[in-house]
C-alpha cells in the first residue's frame, strides 16, 4: 500500500458512518474476517504460554536433542540444543508482538504528533520539521540500528524503539500531508470561530478525519517491525536468552539437512502473523474505500417557531442607547498578502464602517471585492501571512489589534458570533450535530444543561424535530436544516455582534425566505448588531438598515437601504441594483411590494 493509498482512505467529507461501520464491512469480507481469527488465535496462544508450555523456553535436555514431533513432553520436538520447540515457539509470539508494538507504537505516536503540528501550524514550523524528517529518511535503518546495536545492550526492546524512530518520517509526511488538506475544510474554520482552541481542533476535529489511513498504517508499520527484529536476531544481534522466530530459524537452518521439519514452525507461524496483520489492514482500508451513504432527503419546508430563545449564563443582550459608542468600529483597514514575485497585494484598502447594537448592515459587492476578507478581519480568521492594519478596530469597546490567539477565542464565545456560507462543508462529517453545537458551550455549564440549551436552540430556529436532528450526522439533514443548525450555533452564546457571510446563498428560494424570517426575528429578540455579507441587493432590502458598497478592497458608497435604492451615487452600486431590479422597482417607495418579494429572489 502506498501513501497515495492511505490518504485516499481519509476523504475529509466522508460520512462518519462509513468509519463507524468499518469493522462490520471487515467481518463482512472473508479475507478481513479470516485474518482477525489467525490473528486472535496467534495472540491467545502467545497469552497462553505458561499453561500450553511444559518447559521453560530455554530449558535444555540431553534426552530431547532433536526429539521427534510427538515425543512425551515436546509435542512439536526438540531442537539441536534439547529445547522445547513450542516453548520457543509460543514465547516468540510474545516477542514479535512486543516487538511490533514499541516499533509501530513510536513510529505513530512521533510521525502523528509532529505531522498533526507541522500540517496545522505550517510556515516556519512545517519547514524545520519536515526538513528534520526528511534527514532522517537518508539514513539507513537497518544499517544503524545493526551499527548502534553494541549500545543497546542486546536488548530487542531498545532496537525496536530505534527503528520505530526510523520509521516515524513514513508517518509524519502521511499525517502532515492530510492535514494540510483538512486545516483549510470550512468546519475546521467553523471550530475557531466556535472558539475551540488548537489543540482541540486537532485532537477533536483533524485527528479524528485523518485517523483511518494511521490506523491502516499500524498494520504495515508492525509488521515491517516484527520482520525487523525476526531478521536482526537470524543474524544473532540479539539476547541469546530471548526466544524468537529469527534465531529459532538461524538454529533449524544449521541443522535444515538433519531435520528440515525444525525450520517449518517458526517461519509458519511467522507467516501467518505478519500475514493476518496486512490482511486485516487493507480489509480496513477497503472498508474505508467502500460507497459512501446517501444523504437524506429533506423532509419538507420547517416552520418557523415563535418560541423564546433559551438564556445562556453570563452572556446578557446588549440593547443599543441612541448616543452610544458603536458596537463595531473600522477606520482604514488594509489587508494585504505578499506575493510570490516579492510584490505586496493589498486586497483590502482604506474600509472603514460602523455597526451599531440592534442594526443590521450589508457589507455588498462582488466577488473578490473584498467583503469576506473584511469580515475575516473582525473574527481573526485570516491567514497567518497576511498582513492587517488599522487606525482603529474596535469590538464592543475593545481593540482587536494586536490580539492573542486565546484573547479571539474568548470573543468568540459571547461577542462575535460567525454563520457562514455553505452550511453543509462547515459541519464536521464525523461528529453529530448535537455533538458540535455542545462544545462551544460545555465550558460555562455542565453537558446536560448544554444539551438543554441546544435543544431549544434547535427548536427556536424551526427545527421539527430537535431530538432527532441533535442525534443526526451532517449528511442526515438538508442543506436548508445544516444553515439553521449554524445559526442555532451562532446565537447559543447570544452575541453581541453576528457576521453572516451569504447564509443564504446555497439554499433554494422558499428556505432562503425563512432563513432571512428567522434572522430578523433573532436580531429582534435578542439586540444583535448584524454584519451581512452578501452580493445580494434583495437581501439587503430584505433585512438590512443600512449598506456599504465595496469594489476591489474600497468602499465606494454607503448610506441608509432607501437612500441606496433610490438614489444611488455611485455607477458601481448602479449595476448591482440594475442586475436584480427594474425601474419601476427602483422608483416604487421601497417597502411592502419589493420586500415581500425580495426575500423569494434572495
């Protein structure tokens, strides 16, 4: 199996039912099956030796120098020391398992810590690490480990955990080359907007996608480190008081023309438990490989639910007082990125913009103007190379330049709040929903009053069947469910200031209504100030109070909803009001007519 192989296994998307039944599609396959009953079988036998052995594995008897099979005593014979052959053979099933264990065991555990951090973390951290590991892989291992052999004492315990050292970059550009692919998927952004921290995410949400092709792994990986310590002790680098299957094969070879049957026990045995652990390896990763699970239809349009939103601990509604400090605050924000050629593009230049509690204001232009960028400013979700400036980004008071890490992900939890786009890529494949909208929330209350709160969540945002829905996997629910499961986990913290990022964009017309519904309703209930980020005019005549216009990184027009539809300044705002609405809608007086139909083009 190549590495190509092994990160096939682990498509990000994948529905977690696929992982979840993998071990009944290996019982389901002959090859698979048949190779988890040699492999118990071989391990039970191992377990077994003080009660099937009659002597010590190295217990040697005059009387017993090449005893034939069936002699009283020595049930598979004698080898030319007087020893017990099943003694030997039995106590080297102990041996090549434990030999498999600490050499597969430190190859993973290395390969998988760094690989997680050099793929996540990536720039200066991925370049030292994974120049470290490819030195590593020059070297030969065999070679060294039969070069440092003299320091290991004999011992096949130390050999096997400098060949797993070896053994670790195989692993490593496995991992790091997976999560590379993972870290940039729309849920793991979803996760530190939740504010889950790093180590979370990896061990929660990445380790847990790239899991299948390691685990596939630790089956090549222990069975090249039973080979290794069974080839090692052939050519006697090894205690000669420790039985394996090499130096039982090195002694029947000095006596293969006397009794040739001597060298059929250990190489048997030693084929049939590297043998099944392959086997049982590429059962799982075809089962891995298999056809994935149909997503569920939808079940119909939701009504919307007129229920009281849950209050959540520690985190009171914010109303806006007329006079008041603006709750967001922007004045000249650039975004800039190096390029490759040493240039510097600036993809955002000069925006500056105001929202206040309980308004809703639409960040509108095209793609590639700049909105997203800007948006990411605010919850610090932009990439690690780009470069953000600012005369002033205020948050409820507080400054977001120059903050740490762990200070955006306290903000995350109670002042911004994030519903993106896509909803269905920004759901972990491998969690339940119930399971995902918990966690930003199990940190200020115990897990039931967590499931509580989401259930009512669930509810409020005009899910039928809340019970259901929490115990469902992303691919269970339609793509209309997934946008108001997000905006559940948005408002659980009840925040002061929600950013939607086109929540609307990827839905049919009729849900795009109830969604746009729901979200006045909730910005009504609860004083957010909103952040709508959309190319959409009839969302912004839909929902929003006032709107800035943007066009390659600039602002170039802002103003009240019926200042922009009647009268807007700009030719670029001109267009985008021109590609949805006719004259006659322009010069209509703004509301009941357009707004009861702008939801339905939205």
């Amino acid at each position: 199996m190549t590495a190509t192989d092994l990160e096939n296994a682990a498509v990000p998307t994948a529905a977690p039912k696929k992982r979840a039944g993998a071990f009944r599609a290996v019982l389901k396959n002959p090859l698979g099956l048949g190779a988890l009953i040699v492999l118990l079988a071989v391990v039970i036998l191992g377990q077994l030796t003080s009660i099937l052995a009659v002597h010590d594995p190295n217990f040697a008897s005059l009387d017993a120098i090449n005893a034939p099979v069936g002699t009283p005593g020595y049930p598979l014979g004698g080898d030319q020391y007087g020893r017990d052959i099943l003694a030997r053979l039995l106590a080297s099933i102990n041996v090549s398992l434990i030999s498999g264990a600490i050499g597969a065991g430190v190859a993973i555990v290395i390969g998988t810590v760094f690989g997680l951090i050099a793929g996540y973390v990536g720039k200066t951290t991925d370049a030292v690490t994974s120049w470290s590991f490819n030195l590593l892989m020059t070297f030969p291992a065999l070679v060294l480990v039969i070069v440092l052999y003299p320091i290991t004492g004999g011992s096949y315990q130390v050999m096997m955990v400098i060949f797993g050292i070896f053994l670790a970059p195989g692993t490593y550009r496995l991992v790091r080359n997976m999560v590379v692919g993972v870290r940039s998927e729309l849920y793991v952004d979803a996760a530190r907007v939740s504010g889950l921290s790093n180590r979370r995410i990896l061990s929660r949400h990445i380790l847990y996608v790239v899991r299948g092709p390691i685990i596939i792994s630790v089956a090549f990986l222990t069975s090249s480190a039973i080979g290794i310590q069974a080839g090692l002790a052939f050519l006697g680098l090894g205690s000669p008081l420790v039985p394996s299957f090499g130096s039982m094969t090195s002694d029947a070879f000095a006596n293969i023309y006397l009794h040739p049957e001597q060298l059929v026990w250990p190489s048997l045995v030693l084929a049939l438990l590297v043998g099944s652990v392959i086997l049982l390896g590429n059962a799982y990763r075809d089962a891995l490989a298999g056809p994935q699970p149909r997503a569920a239809k939808s079940r119909g349009r939701q009504a919307t639910s007129v229920k009281v939103l849950k209050e959540t601990p520690d985190t009171p509604v914010v109303s806006g007082e007329s006079g008041a400090a603006h709750l967001l605050s922007i004045r000249s924000l650039t975004v800039a990125y190096p390029q490759t050629d040493g240039t510097i593009k600036q993809v955002v230049d000069g925006v500056s913009l105001d929202v206040d509690s309980g308004e809703v204001v639409g960040l509108v232009g095209e793609s590639g103007s700049g909105k997203t960028q800007t948006a990411f400013s605010i919850l610090g979700l932009l990439p690690a190379e780009a470069s953000v400036d600012a005369d002033s980004l205020t948050l409820a008071g507080d400054s977001l330049l120059g903050l740490s890490g762990t200070q955006m992900r306290k903000l995350r939890r109670g002042v911004v709040a994030y519903i993106p786009q896509e909803p269905m890529s920004n759901l972990d494949p491998s969690y339940t929903i119930g399971n995902q909208l918990m966690e930003g929330l199990t940190s200020g209350m115990s897990r039931r009053e967590a499931k509580e709160t989401i259930l009512g969540l669930l509810e409020r945002v005009g899910i039928q069947d809340p019970p259901r829905v929490f115990r469902s996997y992303p691919h269970q629910i339609s793509g209309g469910m997934a946008q108001r499961v997000l905006i559940a986990g948005a408002v659980a913290s009840r925040p002061k200031l929600l950013i939607a990022d086109e929540p609307t964009t990827a839905l049919d017309v009729t849900v795009q209504a109830e969604i746009l519904d729901l979200l006045r309703d909730l910005q009504a209930e609860l004083g957010m100030g909103v952040l709508m980020v959309t190319h959409n005019f009839g969302v912004v005549a839909d929902l929003c109070d006032r709107v800035v216009v943007m066009k390659s990184g600039t602002v170039v027009e802002t103003g009240t909803v019926r200042d922009i539809f009647h009268n807007p300044a700009h030719e670029y705002t001109q267009q985008l009001i021109g590609a949805i609405l006719d004259e006659e809608s322009i010069r209509a007086d703004l509301p009941s007519t357009y707004i009861s139909t702008s939801g339905a083009s939205a």
